[in-house]
C-alpha cells in the first residue's frame, strides 16, 4: 500500500470534482511537502521542507489528517523533534502523553 492512504483531505479543503482531480491534488501536496506519496519517506525534491518531520506538518497544512491522528502525537519517532515539540506548545498540548514505540 502507498504510504499516501493512511491520509484523508479535510472537507474544508477538498473542492475536487472526481477521484481523479483528488488522487492529483494528493500526489501534488505529497511532492510539494517532499514526502514520497508511495515510500512515504522525505525526498528532497524543493525546497519547501527541509526534513521528514516538516514534510508532515507541510501535508497537514494543506489539509491532510493522519487518519491515526495528528504525526506529532501519534508517530513516536518525531515525538521529541524541536518542530513537533513546538507543535504540541502553539496547541497547548506539550503534556501530550507520550505515543507508543512502534506506532507507524
């Protein structure tokens, strides 16, 4: 499975006609932010994001949800990254619990 299924675009943002015009906008949003739509990885491709952990928050802004739930809270590998630490202080969330070790 392409890492780009675990994400859903926000209604708010989502004014695609067809599944066509959405899996487009998905792989453009996925480029643009460097993420790899079907490694899931970072690919330096721009120079929007500098990093795998900007590259997701990148996504977010552009209306994509984790469908787990926001990536500084569920993916515990990006948990203690100074972005995500920032994340978590502009939401009021820096007690935010801890995610489990090997949640993808």
């Amino acid at each position: 499975p392409d890492a780009s299924a675990g994400w859903m675009l926000n209604k708010a943002y989502d004014n695609t006609r067809d599944l066509n015009e959405y899996a487009d906008k998905q792989l453009k949003d996925f480029r643009d932010c460097n993420i790899d739509p079907y490694g899931g990885g970072f690919v330096k491709m721009n120079y929007n994001t500098n990093s795998e952990v900007e590259g997701y928050l990148c996504i977010e802004s552009k209306g994509w949800y984790y469908t787990k739930g926001p990536v500084c809270l569920v993916k515990w590998r990006f948990f203690d990254d100074p972005k995500c630490v920032e994340w978590r202080k502009q939401r009021g969330l820096i007690n935010a619990p801890r995610p489990k070790k090997y949640t993808t």
